[in-house]
C-alpha cells in the first residue's frame, strides 16, 4: 500500500486515512452517511468539489445531497445537460436554449423555428432522457486549450459558448461529455445519468417546461404552478435584449470591448424610464378607482428607488403619492411570532398589526384625519408622536413591503381600489444558452454590495444570512407573484459588469475556513465570465444607485 493521508469526516465527525490519490466516489463506498437522498458532490475545504475528485492532501470533507444548494445546482445543470443530449439525439442541428426559471421549472425551447413542438414530440425527448438514464453514462469532464473548446463549440453552431470564451481570456477551460455530445457549464456535474430519475418534462409555452426535484425534498418534484404574468415579463424583456442586440455575457463583453458600453447604459435606464412611466399612466387611466398603491418583491429587488421613480412619474400624470409606511405598523416585541429556530419572525404577516393597519386605511380612504403610529425598533414597542395624516381625493397612498401582493394585508379594502405591483431582478441575459443566471444570484450580489456598502455588513454576514431571506420569500412573497396588476423587471444588462468591480473585493475577503467560502468562490468564479464596468455614467436616478450610491434619492 503506497503512502496513506488523513481526510476528516465532517458528517461521521471522525478522521480516516487513505492512499494518496483516492477519489471521493471511492471513499463514499466505505462510509456509512444519514442523508435524505443520493450523494451528488463533496466539500472539500468548503470548496464545492465533484466525486471524480482525488484527494492527494490531508482534506475535510462534507458529502452534499440534492437538498443542499450547490448539490441541487449540480442535478439541474447535468439534467439540462441530459435535455440537451436528448434533443440533439432526435433533433440533430436544432439549436437548444434554456431560457428561465418559471411555474418552479425552467423553460427550454429549441432555435429553430421551423421546428414546433407537439406533446408528443415532447414525450419522445423525454422517453429518450429516461434511455439515457437507464444506460448511465458519464458525464467526463475534460480540460483543454481554450483554442480547441472554441473549435469544437463553433462547429457545433454554438456561438454563445464561443464569444463567451474568446472574451473570457482563459487559456485553459473544462468541457464536459455526455456520449458524443459535448458542452460547458458553469459549476460541476454529477458523476452520471443514472442518478437523474427525478425530472418531469411538459409542453410549456411555445417549448418545454423541465421540472426539477424539490429544494427540501430531492425525491419529489416541484409543483408546477400558472405564471402567466412572469412569462410575459419575460418574454418582453426578451424582446428587449433583442433590440440591444444582447443575450448573454458574450455580448456583454463585446459592449466592453467595442466601447459601446455608454450607449447600452444609456438605452437601458430609458427602458426603465418607460416601463415606470407606463405603469404610472396605467394608474391615472384607473384614478377614480385607484385608492391604494401596493409594492412588493424580494429582497434587493430595487423596490425602493422603483417606488421614488413611481412616484415622480405619478405626479407627472396629475396624481399626487403618499407614502405610508408597514415598518410603523408592527405589533409589540412580546407578541412578534417564532420561526422553527425560536427566533423572532418579523417576516411573518402576523408580525403586523393587521386590524389596526386596515382600520386606519379605511378612515384614510373615507377622508378622516388618522394619527399614525410609530414603532421603536430599539425598545419592540409602539407609540405615538402627534403625527397625522388626512389625504384629499387627488392623492393616492402607496404602500412597500413584502406582504402587498398578500391579499391578507388588505382585506377590508375592495380589490377594484388597490393597484398592486410586483418587482423582481430577472436577469434579463444568460451566460450562454445552456447556462441561465439566476434572479437569485443577481439579487444575492446587490445585496453583498448594498449591506457592506450601507449596513458595515461583510460578505460573510450576508452569505449566512442569506437562505434565511429566501425561505421568508418563498413563504411571504412568490406564492401571490400573480396578484399583480403590473409587474417590473428591475434588472439591468449591463449591472454584472459593474457590481463585479464592488463585489469582487468583498468577496475575497471570506476566508478558506469559513463554510460561506463556497459560495464566495462560486460567485468570485461567475464574476471571471465578466469584463468590468466603470459606473461612472450611471446616472443619479438610476436603480442601481440604491446598491452602489451616488443617488439623488434619499433612502
């Protein structure tokens, strides 16, 4: 036996030895783990790692499942590879791209438009899935030249991947091979098809829904919900990349690299502009019923300087905005709910005063005189300081918080009065057709900036406190998306670029030792994907500057 090395176990809390050179799928065999699914991917070092990985070290090690994040994120991209290889298999030259999360799947469609999709034809890409899967192929990983990967992309038709490379400037990059097909992906896969039993396929719009197992429970699937609103924000900002001429990073760079990144900027906050304008004219067309203005959205989903825009457009068309705030409508500490955890959930809607709260929206809306109400986050108490509020039959009341789409926050107000507007970052490009980016992360990495920039919060503060945000989303924000009335894509196409020049530093200040490092070395590695952007043309009114600064707004 050749020389051995200590790998410490962090799931067994124990330390064994190992020859030098071992991979990790072979010391899972020798390991007894309580785990909810399949072993999909270890971190070594908190850095994410795939099960071909050998160990030639001294190494901790945590064995991942399709529950943890960057487990599932390993199952969906080697499910879209495994989509990919299917369609190529009956479809052989029809492009293929993954568009966007949706109705809790992704949205896939193929190019080319001679080809239209019937449910049957749906099941036959499916059925070959399960064939693939059956045969349990690998998925091998190999690293190259990038001059070579750029050859074998283009012959394939694939430009996206190869104007992702040739503005990347690596020498080296890693491709991946499912039988004879070839593609790139951003992160690991699996170690092969055999372990992809969990998917669904659908006919979806004019192409495919894939239904990915459930975030807590990796057995079963998402359930697929209607979210006929969300795709046409999408498929309008889709047209609206089509007229920048820009779909993914590639294209971003090409901006970057061809100087033409001033007029990008400058044609994209005047889709803004518009886009706020219209939805202001929606409102005035509607002011004798319109009474009340709810904003919601996820966390870092700009609805902040989205409400300051609205507001101004609002006057323009004759209206006059008042704003009243939840955060002074919150019940006393000692009745504020519990989480699983014991903690406080001010995210709950029964963290509010509901009843007091509808009480003084009704004598609003009626021309009554209300003394508003103050809450002390320092002492968890309510109290009154004499300010009141009487508002006349021009002025409208607009109201932000996570809970506006919620048709609990309101139920004494007649729904005809309430206009209710919903704001999310759907990152309107992708890295390259078969690699989307996540609203999730866009809104992940304004947050890291905005928190360190305002809050003195590190990156490490954010990172942890993240999945946290998220399940209060999933509870409090997504299930009553389709509520609205008007929805508003807060993202930019150019803002990577520009938050990879404040992000970065951040960052890079989490350390190996830290099990946020994973995360930070993931994002540190989508960032590589991007050229940097001066924020300097930014201007002042800008979403943006509610995560980097420099508003006119004040906040």
């Amino acid at each position: 036996m050749g020389k051995l090395i200590d790998i410490y176990f962090e799931d067994i809390k124990e330390k064994r030895s190992y020859p030098v050179g071992t991979d990790l799928q072979t010391i899972l065999k020798d390991l007894v783990l309580e785990k909810k699914g399949e072993i999909l991917g270890a971190m070594v070092n908190n850095k994410m790692k795939e099960l071909t990985y050998e160990i030639y070290k001294p190494k901790n090690v945590t064995f991942v499942d399709g529950t943890h994040p960057d487990g599932r994120r390993m199952y969906v991209r080697s499910l879209c590879f495994l989509l990919y290889k299917a369609v190529h298999d009956l479809y052989p030259g029809a492009g293929f791209r993954v568009e966007h999360s949706i109705s809790n799947g992704l949205y896939c469609r193929l190019t080319d438009k001679n080809i239209i999709l019937t449910p049957p034809d749906i099941d036959a890409i499916k059925n070959r899935m399960h064939e693939i899967i059956e045969q349990d192929l690998p998925f091998v990983r190999e690293e190259m030249e990038t001059e070579k990967a750029i050859e074998i992309f283009e012959s394939q038709g694939l430009k996206e991947k190869t104007s992702l490379f040739k503005t990347r400037g690596n020498l080296y990059t890693s491709v991946y091979h499912l039988g004879d097909s070839v593609d790139y992906f951003y992160g690991f896969l699996i170690p092969s098809t055999g372990s992809l039993k969990v998917f669904d396929l659908l006919p979806f719009s004019r192409g495919m829904l894939l239904v990915t197992p459930g975030r807590r429970d990796a057995s079963v699937l998402e359930e697929v919900i209607p979210q006929e609103k969300m795709l046409k924000v999408f498929s309008e900002y889709k047209r609206w990349g089509k007229v920048l001429n820009i779909s993914n990073v590639g294209d971003l760079n090409n901006y970057v690299k061809n100087d033409n990144i001033s007029e990008l900027i400058k044609i994209s906050e005047a889709l803004h502009e518009k886009k706020i304008s219209q939805i202001a004219d929606r409102i005035r067309k509607r002011r004798k019923r319109t009474k009340l203005i709810l904003i919601s959205g996820p966390s870092s989903s700009g609805k902040t300087t989205f409400g300051k825009r609205l507001a101004i457009q609002l006057k323009v068309a004759g209206l006059s905005p008042v704003n009243l705030s939840l955060d002074n409508y919150f019940v006393d500490r000692e009745h504020t709910p519990k989480d699983e955890n014991g903690e406080y959930d001010f995210e709950a809607l029964e963290a509010l005063d509901v009843r007091l709260f509808n009480e003084n929206l009704v004598d609003l809306l009626n021309g009554k005189e209300v003394e508003l109400p103050k809450f002390s986050f320092e002492t968890g108490t309510r109290y009154y300081d004499g300010e009141k509020l009487k508002i006349n039959g021009k002025q409208v009341l607009v109201v932000e918080g996570i809970h506006g789409l919620n048709p609990k926050l309101t139920p004494l107000i007649a729904d005809d009065s309430k206009f209710r507007i919903y704001i999310s970052a759907l990152t309107s490009i992708s890295i390259d057709g078969h690699n989307r980016i996540p609203s999730t992360d866009n809104r992940l990495i304004r947050r890291i900036v905005r928190d360190h920039k305002y809050r003195n919060y590190s990156a490490y503060d954010t990172i942890s406190r993240w999945p946290s945000v998220r399940r209060g989303e999933e509870k409090n924000i997504f299930p009553y998306q389709e509520e609205a009335d008007a929805m508003f894509n807060s993202a930019l196409p150019y803002e990577l670029g520009v938050l990879k020049r404040h992000a970065e530093p951040i960052l890079k200040e989490i350390q190996p030792n830290m099990v946020e490092y994973s995360e930070a070395n993931r994002l540190l590695k989508f960032f590589s994907y991007f050229r940097p952007i001066s924020d300097e043309e930014i201007p002042p009114t800008s979403l943006m500057r509610e995560f980097l600064g420099g508003s006119t707004f004040d906040y």
